[in-house]
C-alpha cells in the first residue's frame, strides 16, 4: 500500500467513525503532511481519491470538506 493510499484509508475511517461529520472541514493539507509525516503531494493524492470516491468536496483555497 503507497502512502497516499494508508492516508486516504485512514480518513476514510475517520469519517466513517463520525470523527467528521458532514459538512465538518478535515485539517489542512499542512496540518495533515504533518500528522502523516509525508508531502503536501501525497496529501493532495489521497484528497483527491476521497474526493472521486465520494468521501469530501475539495474547493479551491478552502479546506477540504466532509461530503
């Protein structure tokens, strides 16, 4: 498993475990490079899977949020 794939997994758990709540903004993408230990790349990656499979809405200059 790469690493943007255990990062999505591991939102998806959250949110799927009402850690988020619909409508609820997930960290920043800083915020979450620094809480995974891994590049704003790899972050992008995995927001960018939730995002196609449905988990969060991804606006431009705004926080990602829980769909």
């Amino acid at each position: 498993m790469s690493k943007w794939e255990f990062v999505a997994k591991t939102i998806r758990r959250w949110i799927k475990r009402k850690q988020f709540e619909p409508g609820d903004a997930l960290p920043s993408q800083d915020d979450l490079s620094e809480y995974f230990g891994c590049s704003r790349e790899t972050i992008r990656r995995a927001l960018l899977d939730l995002e196609y499979n449905g988990y969060i809405v991804l606006n431009q200059g705004a926080k990602a949020k829980v769909k």
